[in-house]
C-alpha cells in the first residue's frame, strides 16, 4: 500500500474554510506565505489526489514537478490508493475528500496558522483517530 499522507494548514481554532476557500487566503503576512511554500516543497516529487476543484486552484507550475490525479466522489479510495503503491500519496481536498481517505491516512502533517477569524468549514479531530499511525507533526 502506497504511504499515504495529509499535509493541511488550520487556524487557531481549527478553521479550515470560509465560503468555499481558505480563510486567509490571499493573505500577504510570512506565515501565511511560507505556508504555501512549505506545501509545495513537501510535495514535491510526490502524487497529490484531490477533487476538480482544488486541482483547478493549483497555479501552472505545481503540474511539473507532483503527480496531481483528480479523484471524484465515484472512485473507489483502495483502487485510487493502488494505482500508486510504491509512492507517497499526499490526499488534498478539505473535509468531504478527508471523511472517505482518514481511514487511510498513516501521517497527518498540520500546520497551525496564526489566523483566529471566521470560518465555515473545521478541521475534525477525529479524522486523525480514522486510521494509519495517529503521528500529529
């Protein structure tokens, strides 16, 4: 089985989504920035599955350097997960994509972002108690 992953930025209180987005998304402050960078250096070389929507909000550049799959709703997670048995899979894509992969997932990769604002989506604690080995970085 592939070693599969999450790599994921919360606010202070577990914030993950406002309106579709990110909250602070668009925000210019270092740590927000550094997080995007650091995402993209982590993934590096590596295969990222997520839904249509999140593959659409990857810049050009992401395309050349990790293997992006677009998975949907239909797609069954072990036949997804198999395709790439000798990889590190980073599983991208929020809420609905982590509900089905948890069970999954053998390392959680959270980074904590200095954002306490609104939010209408929360990162669920127990996704980490889904499946694999629990580690918290």
């Amino acid at each position: 089985m592939a070693d599969i992953r999450v790599i994921c930025a919360i606010g202070r209180s577990g914030q993950l989504g406002l309106h579709g987005g990110m909250p602070w998304e668009g925000r210019p402050e270092r740590a927000y920035t550094e997080d995007v960078e650091r995402f993209f250096e982590i993934t590096r070389g590596h295969v990222l599955i997520c839904g249509p929507k999140t593959v659409a909000s990857f810049p050009d550049f992401a395309h050349a350097d990790r293997t992006i799959v677009t998975i949907r709703s239909s797609d069954r997670p072990q036949d997804v997960l198999a395709r790439f048995s000798d990889r590190v899979v980073y599983v991208g894509g929020g809420p609905a994509v982590w509900d089905v992969y948890a069970k999954f997932v053998r390392h959680w990769d959270i980074n904590t972002l200095p954002y306490d604002g609104a939010a209408d989506t929360w990162f669920d604690p127990a996704w980490l108690l889904a499946g694999g080995d629990h580690s918290r970085s």
